[in-house]
C-alpha cells in the first residue's frame, strides 16, 4: 500500500488490513461513520458494525448489504 493514498471508501486486501495503523484505516472510513470506529483489535474479518446493526467493510470499501 505504500505509495497509494488513503481515501475514505477505498477498497483494501486483507494483507493490507494487517498492516495498517488504526489511525490509517479510520481514514478510510466515511468521516460520518468514523466515531463509530472501535479500532482495528475490534474488526472481525475486515469489518465493524455501526449502531444500527450495519457492517462497514474495509475489504470491499462499504456496507457488507450493498
């Protein structure tokens, strides 16, 4: 991932999931979803799950339903 810039919404591999930094991958989430962030430690299978039951997906860069 070095090289490629860090933009909300953007789709990463697994690989790259794991060595990303928490402050990196909140960047990656839409600025409205980002206080529901738990942190990476938080994040079953590349995802975490809003307070409205929703599931933001890191490897597919959106909601898991979309």
């Amino acid at each position: 991932m070095q090289g490629r810039r860090l933009r909300a919404g953007q789709a990463i591999s697994p690989e790259e999931f794991d060595a990303l930094s928490d402050e990196q991958l909140e960047r990656l989430v839409p600025r409205a979803y980002r206080e529901d962030f738990p942190g990476k430690d938080a994040c079953a299978d590349g995802c975490f799950y809003l307070h409205d039951g929703t599931a933001w997906s890191f490897y597919k860069g959106g909601f898991l339903d979309e």
